[in-house]
C-alpha cells in the first residue's frame, strides 16, 4: 500500500547508520544549498529562513503509529528532501520523540545553520549530528555545494566549531569528494585543516556513485579515496559503497518494483515519483538507486533536471 506515510521512510539500510527510519521534516527541495551532487535535483527554494515547513504533530502521529505496528532501527534520522534545520520545530520534534522511543536519534545536517545559536541548541538534542563538509575555500564552496548568498564557508565551519564544543554527542563528519574539484593535494590539505577546527569524532568520506543531477560529477576511484583518507588519518572511514548498496529496503509498502512500474510507463524525476507514489523523495531515490543496481534503469538530464527511463 504505497503511501501510508507521508513524513516517514524506511527502515532503510545505511551504510552509516545500520537499520535507519528517516523523517522527513522538509518539503522539496527546500535547502540552503544546491549541491552539483544533490540526488534530489536542483533545490526549488534556496533560503536561511526557518519555519515550521510541515506539521511536527502531523510527523508525530505519523512516527506514533509506526511504533506501534513494531518499529525496529537503530536510529531514526531526521533528513529532509532539503535542510532539516531549516525546521524551526526541529528541537521539538527531538525532545517529543525522546518522550516516545529510546531509539538513538540522529539529524543529518549540511551544517550551513549552525552559525545560529537556535540551531546549536535544537541539534544538541539528538545522539548523534552528522554534518557536512566538501571544500577547503570559498570558490570551491560555491562551485560544489553552491550556497545561499548569505552562506560562506567561515560561516560553516566557525558554526559548526561552535557546536563541537556546545555537543557531548558524537559527531560524523561527511565530506563528498568530485573528482577534479576537491581531490588534489592542496585542496585535501586545506580541507584537513579546517576538519581539526571542527574536530568531528568520525569523518566519512562520499563519493558520487549515485546518479547526482549534473551529468560531469564524478566519482573518485577506489584507490583516489584509499589515498585520500590516509591523509586525513585514523578518524576516516571510506563509505561509498562501489559494490552497490545491494541490500534492499525493507520499507514494505513501496518497492523499486513500483518506481519501475512508473518508469515503464513514462520518464520520471524523484519528484514525479515521490508525488506519483506518495513516498518521501529520499525513499524514491533509494528505490532508483536499486533499480540503477540492476541495470534496469538509465538516467538523463533535461532543463536542469535529472529524469530517470526503464530501459
Ligand atoms: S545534497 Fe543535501 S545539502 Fe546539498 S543541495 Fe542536496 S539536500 Fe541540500
């Protein structure tokens, strides 16, 4: 029965955080970035304005029933098809859902907001913060995460610097590697200094071996990364998975075999799915990246948005 939830994805297997129930707190895709590797596509609204962009009680009756017809995750993650901390209610929504669930919770964060201190203090809630960092300096900032005009890269990093020394919590650091833009030595070295100002307790290292909106980013090799991450040294762990995400998803109610239905129909974006199906975009995207597993689907891109056909 596709559709159940509105707000809730999952569980999904992720290489990070195991079994992981996604929130979606965020319309699409409202964000303060518009990353040349985003899955999502092209951000639709690029804002610092925080609000409360969909109903927290609606998201938790939603998460309510789920646990009561048997929840089993080892995290629930707060995401969006967007930034999730561009939810004011975020802090709320962490402190009722403690009051339902022990499950460990988890926000995944581009940490562009955490130069506020609301931010700070909403995120300080969860068990575990997993923010991003992909460029060393200010033009490579804009030309890999192309942020809002008020967002620059001091601002990240002075943000979430000051959110390492406010969370006792542990803190995952993802940086996302395109071949080419962030990969050479000067560009690591700079990148490894501004990672000792937020001091993260892990730093994991992304690549795009996911279909991404812009046809020229891409992946850094195997070995490229091996190489990388030695010089970021023992906190780095490699977690692009070049052997596919193979695991299926264990929501019941959609299946990839739905998203292929659609797509043997007419060409979709994860937009059209997410719509089409009634499913969060993140969840549309880890059917399409299934499908792409098993050669069953190719993706184009057409007036800067990424379609998907069966083939
Ligand atoms: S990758 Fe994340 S931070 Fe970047 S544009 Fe997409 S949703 Fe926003």
């Amino acid at each position: 029965m596709p559709g159940k939830y509105k707000y809730l994805y999952g569980p999904v297997p992720s290489r990070r955080l195991g079994r992981s129930l996604g929130i979606d707190i965020i319309p699409f895709k409202i964000c303060t970035l518009d990353c040349i590797y985003c899955q999502l596509g092209r951000s639709s609204k690029k804002t610092l304005e925080r609000d409360e962009y969909v109903s927290t009680d609606a998201v938790l009756a939603e998460l309510a029933e789920k646990i009561e017809d048997g929840l089993d995750a080892d995290y629930i993650t707060i995401a969006g098809s967007g930034e999730p901390t561009l939810n004011s209610q975020i802090g709320k929504l962490l402190n009722a859902i403690k009051k339902i669930t022990n499950i460990p919770l988890a926000v995944l964060t581009n940490g562009t907001l955490f130069f506020r201190d609301d931010v700070r203090e909403d995120c300080a809630k969860a068990d575990l913060v997993l923010p991003s960092l992909d460029a060393g300096d200010e033009q490579t900032f804009r030309r890999i995460n192309r942020p809002h005009a008020d967002i620059n890269i001091e601002k990240l990093v002075s943000g979430l610097a000051a959110f390492r020394n406010k969370f006792s919590g542990p803190i995952w650091l993802e940086v996302f590697l395109v071949a080419g833009l962030n990969t050479n030595t000067q560009q690591i070295a700079v990148i490894k200094n501004l990672i000792e100002r937020i001091a993260p307790d892990k730093i994991h290292l992304n690549t795009a071996v996911r279909p991404t909106t812009e046809a020229d980013v891409a992946a850094v090799t195997p070995d490229e990364l091996e190489a990388i991450a030695a010089k970021l040294g023992d906190s780095c762990e490699i977690i692009a998975d070049f052997s596919a995400a193979h695991a299926p998803t264990t929501d019941t109610r959609t299946t990839p075999e739905d998203v292929f239905s659609m797509l043997k129909r007419r060409p979709c974006s994860v937009e059209d799915i997410s719509a089409g199906l009634s499913i969060p975009p993140n969840l549309a995207v880890k059917h399409l990246t299934t499908l792409q597993q098993q050669d069953l689907i190719e993706s184009y891109h057409k007036n800067r948005t990424v379609f998907f056909r069966a083939k």
